[in-house]
C-alpha cells in the first residue's frame, strides 16, 4: 500500500511540471460574474478585482489589468484601487466570434510584481479549427500503417525486481517499431492476479525522461504499459537525458516539420500503434479491454491512437497538445508547441501542410470510441482555444470535466474520477 500511495503521488506530482502555481505572499485575482465563465457573443464581462495577503483582503491598492484575445496582445490596458473593504470593479467588452478573454491582473508591493490571470469562454463550444483536414489524410496514414505492420516486433523484456513487490511485476520492455532497427520502449506493470485484465498504454507529457515503475494504476487492475516516444531506453541515469534534451533532441517537436515523411511525430504515432501491437500480443491481456490514456503531449497521443487504432475502447485524455496549431497564422491562438507565429519563417506553407497531417484536431475527427476529457480555462500551454477546437470535431461519445481555474495541471480529485471511469467503462473489479 506505501507503494501504491508512493507511485499515485508520484503520477501527480508529474501532472504539475508544467505551470502549478506556488503560493505566493500576495495573490491578485479577476473574478467573472458569470460563474460557468462562459459568456455569449458581444456580452460584456462584469469582473471584481481583488488581492489577499495573509487571507485578508487588500484596502485602498492599485490593481493594473489588461484584456484581449487569448494569448495574444492586450486590446486594453487600465488600472483601479480597491475599495475600502478590498474590491474593485472593471467591465471587459464582448467578443465577436467564439474564442476565449485573457484577463490579467498584477499589483506591485515593497518591490515586487504579484500576476494572475482569468480566461472566460465564448460559446466555446462553437469554435471551429483552423486546421484543414488533406484529402488523402487517411491514405498516408492507412499506408504508413500497413507498411509498419509488417515489420517484426522482436520483443524483449526484462524483469525488474527492485521495482516490483507483492502486487504487481515490473518489466523493461523493448519492441521494435514501424522501421527495422527502430524501437520504442516502456515500463511494464502487471498486477499479480489470475485471468486477461485490461489494459492501459500509458502515453507520455513532453519531456526527454526516465520512466520507472510500477504504474499506480497498476494497484487498481490494468496491465500498464508506459512508453517514451523518443527510441531510447527510458532507464538510464537522468544525466543522459539532460544531454540529450539540451542537444540533438531539444525542440523536438518541430524537427522534420517541412516534409510529412520526415516530422518527428511520424515514428512516435507509430511507436504508439506498435505499442498496442504489443499488448495485445500478451496472453494476460484482454485486447477488447484496451484504454490510452495521457496529457498534453500524452493527451495528443491519446486522440492519435485512439484514432489510428481500433482496438482502443476508451480514453482518458487532458489537455491535448498539437491541436490547431495553425492558429496563430490565422490571428488566433494556437496549441503547443506554438507553432507559425512569424508568418516570415522559411518554408512556413510547407511546415502547415505537414502540420495537417500530424494536427490533434484531424485525429480527432476519426475518433469512435468514448473519451473522458478534462482541461482548465487557464492553461498557457494548451490553450482551451486549441483544446475546444479538437474536442469540438469529435462526434464520438464523450465527456468533458472542465477546471476552470486550472492551469496545465489537475486536481488530485479529477486523477480518482478518471480512475473510477476507467474501471466501470473497462469491467475492472
């Protein structure tokens, strides 16, 4: 059970890295009169300003704010001073088309510059990508596919008895992907129970990183298969991978982006079918019981997969990243890695054709099986703009927890939510 309780702890901890706030001396706040914090077109937007240190409110300070679209440039900047008891009050004009507000507020004290932010929806879920799906999207993508099937798998797994304990087995595991002499690898979790169970390809945030094991879902039932994307072994000493990401692998995200063929993605999205290749080449694993579960870089993932691969029967999927990356080329905001901001880039028009085939939101549009969804308005990373225009594509089943005042984290209550949903969807005792 220390175990268990170690790992679930740990798999938290990893959902903060990219922007859990710390608490601060002072905390500045906006806070909309609409409690959903979704507005209709062209509605203004009533705001409170305030500050609290020490849990008590701010009398008789100065907060500036700024406005405007979603991470882009402000359209208004002003300032107000709190009132006797701590308030202030500021209006925030309407939009014209769905899409999302950012307001920010920040007060300066003894020095020091205290920031927040509010984002508020419009209609937003009718917003529309701005990412165009290729006529022979499925085709490239069917192809890729049957040329990868054919080549062998030539698996390799290790027991790892440190890791393991009374519960659940854990394994290094090996397979060979789409090309000959190209692998993907994983971490292994396997409970110690009789019987296929289902299972779980869990897919990676981006990062250049070990894994170790077991998985905390693993205590819960699942076989877990957790992979890198990147073709090394994910049990190495943390130095190579500070190398590797500070060198040949950083931005990676944009490597191979002027051609469809050469992309980055290509060898991950087929490392994930490859990996779910594997589980359902295990006797102990039930292959009509399979979920892909992952954020951001793992929630795009998720989608791909879940799309490209039809033995996958459900998903859990937070913040995805890669979706409508074109955005910004078209006036709006973009999903990570923030593509196309400089319209004057070289080969910009042959980077957004390859982006088309590699955008969440074209995935998205495949999807058939039902999906569990979750993100927050505040996310800088994966920006609700671009998460809404994949989510909004999808006419499979689905759901949608929104943390409205999150950022590119979640609350540990939503990870139990998650859990439990998988369990019934799964028929995991």
């Amino acid at each position: 059970m220390k175990k268990s309780l170690t790992f679930l702890l740990s798999t938290l901890v990893s959902l903060t890295l990219w922007g859990q706030p710390s608490k601060e001396y002072i905390t500045v706040y906006a806070q909309p009169d609409h409690s959903d914090w979704v507005y209709e077109l062209s509605e203004e937007a009533h705001f409170t300003l305030y500050a609290i240190k020490e849990n008590s409110l701010m009398p008789n300070i100065e907060i500036e704010y700024s406005y405007g679209p979603e991470k882009l440039d402000p359209i208004y900047t002003g300032k107000v001073t709190t009132d006797k008891n701590g308030f202030a009050k500021i209006k925030v004009k309407g939009r014209k088309e769905p899409g999302f507000t950012t307001v920010k507020v920040w007060t300066n004290h003894n020095g020091k510059k205290y920031q927040n932010m509010t984002n508020i929806g419009y209609e937003p879920y009718e917003i529309e990508p701005t990412t165009t799906l290729p006529e022979d999207f499925k085709e490239f993508w069917d192809n890729e596919l049957a040329k990868a099937a054919k080549v062998p798998m030539l698996t390799r797994v290790e027991y790892v008895a440190e890791q393991s304990d009374d519960k659940v087995d854990v394994y290094n595991v090996r397979v060979q992907s789409y090309k000959h002499g190209n692998y993907i690898y994983g971490v292994l979790s396997v409970p110690k129970s009789e019987g296929k169970k289902a299972a779980i390809l869990r897919l990676p945030g981006a990062a250049v990183r070990s894994f170790s094991g077991p998985n905390s879902l693993a205590y819960e039932g699942f076989i877990v298969f957790e992979i890198g994307v990147h073709g090394i072994p994910v049990d190495h000493d943390p130095e190579m991978y500070r190398a590797l990401s500070s060198g040949p692998l950083g931005g990676y995200a944009t490597i191979g982006l002027e051609d469809k063929n050469t992309f980055y993605y290509k060898r991950v999205y087929l490392g994930c079918v490859r990996a779910i290749d594997y589980l359902c080449s295990r006797e102990d694993v039930d292959s009509e019981r399979i979920a892909v579960y992952g954020g951001s870089q793992g929630g795009m993932l998720s989608i791909v997969t879940a799309a490209l691969d039809k033995r996958v029967s459900a998903m859990v999927c937070y913040f995805p990243a890669f979706c409508d990356v074109t955005g910004y080329y078209y006036g709006r905001s973009g999903g990570w890695p923030h593509l196309f901001r400089n319209k004057n880039e070289s080969n910009i028009e042959a980077k957004i054709e390859t982006s088309k085939y590699y955008d969440t939101v074209n995935f998205a549009r495949f999807v058939e099986i039902e999906g569990f969804y979750t993100w927050g308005f505040n996310d800088i990373v994966c920006c609700p703009t671009s998460t809404f225009s994949a989510y909004n594509v999808i006419t499979a089943p689905k759901k949608l927890e929104l943390i409205r005042d999150a950022g590119h984290w979640v609350y540990p209550e939503y990870v139990k939510e998650w859990t439990k949903w998988l369990k019934e969807k799964l028929s995991v005792n």
